[in-house]
C-alpha cells in the first residue's frame, strides 16, 4: 500500500507533461492535423456548396478570366463553382492534400498546376481576386496581421479580397475563432478601401446573423 502511494506521488517526466497538457487543451492547428481531420470526414465547417453570399457575388463578375485564389479552400465548393461557371484561371492553396485530393476526384478537368498544397503563408504570385471562406476563422488570432499582410502582398493593385468573416465571439480555443467587426476594421484599414463591409443579408441560415460580407480593395 505504502509503495502504491509512493508511485502516485513520485513526479516524473511523463507526468510533467500531462499536468502541462491538460492546461493546454488548444487545438493543433498544423497540416497533419487538418488533413487528419478531412480523412476521418471530421469536417463539420463544410456546408458542401458555395454559400449563397459567395455565389451571388461570383454571379455578377463579367470577366470570367481574372486571377482567382481560394486560400484554405479544403474541399473548395467555390471554386468547382466558378469553374463550372467558365472561370479559367482559379487557384486554389490549402496545406492539406486530402483536401485537395477530395476536390480533384470531385472536379476531374480542373488544372492540377492550379492547385497549391502549401502554407498559404508561403506562397508568392499576384491575384485579382482572393476569396475569403472560412480560412481567416481557422488561423490562430495571433496570425491575423499576417494574414492581413500576405493578402495585400498576393493582391494586384486594385485587387480586392471579398467574402465573409465572422462578426461573433465563436471560440477561443479552437476554430472557428471569432472576433468583432471594429478588430477587423483596425486590421484592414492601413491598406485597404472598404467597398462593402457590413452584415451578410443572405448568409446560409445556420450562420445568419454572425457573418459579415466583405468586399476590400487593395489601396
Ligand atoms: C475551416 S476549414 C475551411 C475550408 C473551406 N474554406 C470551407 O469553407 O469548407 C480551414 C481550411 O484551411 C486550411 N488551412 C489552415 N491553415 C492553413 C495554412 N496555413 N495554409 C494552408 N491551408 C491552411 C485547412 O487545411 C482547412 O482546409
């Protein structure tokens, strides 16, 4: 009895590192841990089409040949729209190959060079148009200026980033993670012009009321 009770308090490494872990429950947000989450279909932010806000903005683009990137795009219901839709030069980044793999056994003809399994914040090249769809919720917050940052960097003068950003408290912890449209205001602002920058009018029901539709020129 006496040794059981000594092994119980006896601190060893194994156990250092449990106490640490059980205060640090933050999800891991590297690409194994995407891509996991795509091979076990633990993928509950897929609302598997091109949400309706997206959609109507892409239905009243006329030039159908500008520079498109979907950063984050997991199984890119976007993009299999726009190119279904005779848009011919969209590319698509997301560090997970699963994802990419899914969108490619989905969307057959779609150039294999289009797609870029990489860090979105390793990538170069320039882009008219950036379309935002649940990427910027699933970075850590202390990555957002970043993000911010590479936008600008991949965007053409006049480029614009649009889509939608949540504008709700969400989660701390793990995506999708919140924030406020104020927070979001001071992050743009020093580089970009607000064309649109209000709540979503027609977001997908499950998301109505915590989206804001964004439309940001590259200043
Ligand atoms: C919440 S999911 C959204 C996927 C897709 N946009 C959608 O709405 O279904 C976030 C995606 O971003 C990808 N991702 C996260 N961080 C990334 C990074 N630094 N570089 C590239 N992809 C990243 C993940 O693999 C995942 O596919």
């Amino acid at each position: 009895m006496g040794r059981i009770k000594m092994h119980f308090f006896k601190i060893t490494p194994w156990k250092i590192l449990r106490f640490f872990n059980f205060f640090n429950k933050r999800m891991s947000l590297d690409s194994n841990s995407w891509n996991q989450r795509y091979v076990s279909k633990n993928t509950a932010w897929d609302i598997g089409y091109v949400s309706t806000p997206i959609k109507e903005y892409i239905d009243q683009l006329s030039d159908k040949k500008i520079k498109i990137l979907i950063p984050g795009c997991g199984n890119a219901h976007e993009a299999e729209y726009l190119f279904k839709n005779g848009f011919t030069n969209v590319f698509l980044v997301d560090f997970s190959k699963k994802a990419l793999d899914n969108f490619k056994s989905r969307v057959k003809d779609f150039p294999n060079e289009n797609l870029i399994c990489n860090d979105f914040f390793k990538i170069q090249g320039k882009y008219d148009l950036i379309i935002e769809q649940t990427f910027f919720c699933a970075i850590d917050k202390s990555k957002r200026i970043e993000y911010v940052n590479k936008i600008n960097s991949l965007l053409e003068s006049g480029g614009k980033l649009v889509g939608l950003l949540f504008d709700a408290p969400m989660f701390d912890d793990r995506p999708p993670f919140g924030g406020t449209s104020k927070e979001y205001k001071d992050f743009f602002s020093p580089y970009f012009k607000f064309k649109t920058f209000k709540p979503s009018y027609n977001s997908i029901k499950s998301r109505n009321g915590k989206e804001l539709f964004i439309n940001l020129e590259k200043k």
